[in-house]
C-alpha cells in the first residue's frame, strides 16, 4: 500500500469518511435503546408539568378543606357544651324526680355531676319541705265529672223553676 499525500479538505473528507462511518455505527449501537439528550429534556418538562399542576391542584384542594373546615373546631366545642347541658338537665329532672321535687324545683337545682346536684336537691328540699302531695288511688265518690255536671244542672234546673 502506497502512501498517498492529501493536499485539499476534500480528499481528507473522502479518506476518513469510512471511518467515521464505522465510529459512528459503533457508538449508535452501543448506545441503542437510551434516551436523546432532546427526548431527555422534552420528557423532564412533561413531568416539572404534571408536576406542577399535581401540586397546584393539591394546594386547591387543601384550601378548599381548609375554608370548609375552618370553623370545625369551634363548632364542635358548642355541640359538646350543648349536649352536657342537655345531659345535666336530665340528670337534675331525674333527681328532682327522686326527691319528691316538683318539675319547677328543677331550675333551682345547682352542680355539674350527679352527687352535687343529689346534695343541692336534699338542700332544696329541706328548705321548702315535703310538699309533694300523694293523688289518691281511686275516688270513692264515683265519677268526679259526672257529679259535678249533675250538680250544675240541678242548680241550672233550680234556677229555671224560680228558686223553688
């Protein structure tokens, strides 16, 4: 083989184009199946996209939570106040019942918890006494109605005769 000398940028190229050729099929196959810088970047701004908008819509998300929920709190401390008021007038009408202590003593009736109101209603009635009054079992007169109305028309009937 002859050495041939290369005096234009034409003859170069033509001399190792070959080569190059051969260089770049090598490093194509060996990189065969790996993302191009390009499709690289292009599938990075996809995801900081997707990224992006999953984040906003989260950020959405929780302050639409947090409007609906901001009041949460406060709202379930006045229905716990309410209940153990609810609870405590129960407790007070069923002590009072107890103790012999008209519905209306109900009011009067002071405490929290169960033994400070047995203690208020004893107090209670001591002050005002035993003023819970037995009804009887049966009346022995009949029935209370019908007498009275027989008394109403025999007076009516009086009345209408001229007093006689």
């Amino acid at each position: 083989m002859a050495f041939k000398i290369i005096e234009t940028q034409e003859q170069f190229d033509a001399a190792i184009s070959d080569r190059i050729k051969r260089e770049r099929e090598t490093v194509a196959k060996q990189y065969e199946g790996y993302t191009s810088p390009a499709d690289l970047e292009k599938v990075k701004k996809e995801l900081k996209d997707a990224h992006d908008k999953q984040i906003a819509d989260l950020n959405k998300a929780m302050s639409d939570l947090n409007t609906k929920y901001a009041d949460y709190d406060k709202n379930m401390a006045e229905k716990d106040a309410k209940i153990k008021g609810y609870e405590t007038a129960s407790v007070k009408t069923r002590i009072a019942h107890e103790m012999g202590l008209s519905y209306e003593a109900v009011d009067f009736l002071k405490g929290e918890d169960e033994a400070s109101i047995k203690k208020s209603a004893e107090t209670l009635k001591s002050i005002i006494g035993d003023t819970h009054e037995v009804p009887p079992l049966a009346n022995p007169e009949g029935n209370p109605g019908a007498n009275q109305l027989d008394a109403a028309m025999s007076g009516m009937l009086h009345t209408l005769n001229g007093g006689k």
